[in-house]
C-alpha cells in the first residue's frame, strides 16, 4: 500500500463528495464543519479520503470519514482514524468518539480493530435526523451505535 499524506485544512476547498459517501446530508456536513478540523488523504497530490472532527475540552468526535469508493479497502480510512487518534494524544484530547449507523457493518468492525469500544446507542437517530431513509447492507438504518477510545 502506498502512503496516504495526510494534510490539515480550512474550510476552503473541501471535498464534499467524499462527505457524502458517509453522510448523505449536506446541511448536517455544513453544520458539523463548523469550528472543526479537517483532515485530506492524499497519494500523488489526489485527495482520496477525508475526516472531520470536533473538539471541545479534553474530548473530541469523528464526525465524518470517507475515503474514495474506488480506494475501498487499502487501509485509507484507517489511516486516516490513526491521524485523528495521534491529533488526540498531541493536543491533550483524553476520549474520542465515533458514531455508526446500526447497518454500517463493515465501519463498525474497522473502529472496534482500531480500539474502540461500543457505550451507546443512539435510538432512531437516523429516522429523527434525515428526511429521507437510508438503507446500507439491505437494511433501512434507524440507530447510531457511539464508540470511544480512551486516548
């Protein structure tokens, strides 16, 4: 696998079609992308992935992470959560959360390999916050289950 740059940026010139791969909203994007961090994947200056994260206090959330559909798979988006993990450490953030839907399986796995652990579940957050269903692995997801890692 060829390394991934990662760089930090402004809210200028974002990749909101990475975005909305992992979130169909784009109000809900523009609301998160506010005082947060974002952070571009890049292999031979192409941006291929991309997180937001919030922060406040000693405690910081993932708010969106995506990699390019056709870069699935190569460890991108791993990549990228260990970015955001060694921000944490660096800048005295204690916890860290991320939020899936119930259906997204394969995310689900990814963050318990990378250390998180499930506390919470957040019920019918998906049928309260979007207008319109989304359906993942054949199923309509209705629930977003929250993990933390202890940094």
């Amino acid at each position: 696998m060829e390394k991934l740059t990662i760089i930090e940026r402004t809210n200028e010139d974002l990749p909101f079609h990475l975005f909305l791969l992992a979130d169909p909203s784009i109000d809900l994007i523009k609301k998160y992308l506010i005082d947060s961090n974002v952070f571009l994947g890049q292999l031979n200056d192409q941006t291929l992935g991309a997180l937001i994260m919030t922060s406040q206090n000693n405690e910081a959330e993932i708010m969106n992470v995506a990699v390019d559909e056709s870069y699935q798979g190569h460890g991108f988006g791993s990549h990228l959560i260990k970015h955001a993990i060694n921000y944490c450490k660096e800048n005295a953030i204690s916890r860290l959360l991320i939020g899936t839907a119930d259906t997204s399986e394969d995310q689900l796995r990814l963050y318990q390999k990378l250390g998180f652990k499930k506390f919470d579940v957040k019920t019918d957050f998906f049928l309260s916050h979007y207008k319109e269903p989304i359906f993942e692995n054949g199923r309509q997801a209705k629930d977003m289950i929250m993990l933390e890692l202890l940094v």
